[in-house]
C-alpha cells in the first residue's frame, strides 16, 4: 500500500512522511520503562548517561527509542517503508540511508 498524495511531491518528501507515519505508530503510552531500560542498554556508555538522565517520560519522542520499540516488537523501519513507499522512493531511501 503505497502513500497516496493529491499532489506531486518529491521523492525525499515521499519519504520523510512515511517515516513521519512509522513513528506515529506508537503512541506515548504505549512505551513502557521496560523497553527504555533494554534500549538503554544498546548505548554507548556516555549515552547511556545522558539519555538515562532525562528518564523515561523525557525520552518517550525520542526517535531512536521509538524506532527501537517499533522494531522489538517486530516493525522494522525497512519492511514499513517498502510496504508504504513507491518503488521509486525506496529505492532512493535504501541507497542514501
């Protein structure tokens, strides 16, 4: 299923709003203490601090613990966009990511 857009838009606006809807998926609550503790641990000590710092509900827009949560619970990023990208727009996303 393929974005439908009434209006031409580029190939890197193609993208940035279906990765925009990947994110969205998960709503605030729906990100438990859990899932930060276990993405916590996937950071470089240093971020590990910092992130850890702010906590859970300082962090719950963050975008690599969303895209971490999303892909836990088996949503990669990858199969979303193909799912919801034209070919033509995937092919650009995969080859400048």
């Amino acid at each position: 299923m393929f974005l439908f857009f009434p209006f031409p838009v580029t190939l890197p606006e193609e993208i940035a709003h279906a990765e925009a809807a990947y994110y969205q998926q998960l709503a605030e609550a729906d990100l438990t203490a859990r899932e930060f503790d276990a993405f916590l641990s996937h950071l470089p000590p240093k971020a590990q601090l910092a992130v850890a710092a702010r906590g859970v509900e300082a962090n719950r827009d963050l975008l690599p613990f969303r895209r971490y949560v999303l892909e836990q619970r088996g949503q990669p990023l990858a199969t979303y966009l193909l799912a919801e990208l034209s070919p033509a727009a995937f092919a650009y996303w995969h080859a400048n990511r």
